[in-house]
C-alpha cells in the first residue's frame, strides 16, 4: 500500500481538490491535484503539473469562470528574492 502525504485542499463549485507530490525517479517535481465530486467523494479528474526543483509550494486555490476547467493558483515562496509568489498554471500535463 502506497501511503500519500495530502499538502493542502480546497473546495470550488461543488467539488474537493487535494494536493499532492507525486514521487518520480528524476530531479523534476511534480505535483498532482485529486477533484474529488463532494456530493459521494468520488474522483472525477486528477491534474499534473512540472514545478521547479526548488519551489517551495506554501498553498494553492482553485477558481476561474469556468467550472469545467477551473484554474490553479500556487503561492510559493522563492528563496533568492526572499519574497512570496504567486504562479497561475493552466497547462495540464498528461
């Protein structure tokens, strides 16, 4: 059994979002959101995204006008400008 670390949720019309690091062989990071359907938690989409090896992802948010294909928002923290970020990503990789 493969045990995950749940990084932060937040809910957006209707539906539950989690996130995760998902593990991977090489020096990228990748972090996954589970859509979970509120209504019987059942999952109806997962979203995988590229991150930089030394962002440091503090939360994120769920919103957009469209419900369908909503848009994720990351706040990071970046070390060299000792200043927090926010990073919009729209692109999904599958």
């Amino acid at each position: 059994m493969t045990l995950y670390i749940v990084q932060s949720a937040c809910s957006f019309a209707g539906k539950l979002f989690f996130l995760r690091e998902e593990p991977t062989d090489t020096s990228a990071r990748r972090m996954k959101i589970l859509e979970i359907r509120e209504k019987d938690m059942s999952q109806v989409k997962s979203y995988l995204f590229n991150i930089g090896p030394e962002d440091a992802i503090e939360d994120f948010c769920v919103g957009g006008p469209n419900t369908v294909s909503p848009d994720f928002y990351f706040s990071m923290y970046d070390d060299k400008r000792q200043e927090f970020l926010v990073k919009k990503f729209r692109e999904v990789l599958k």
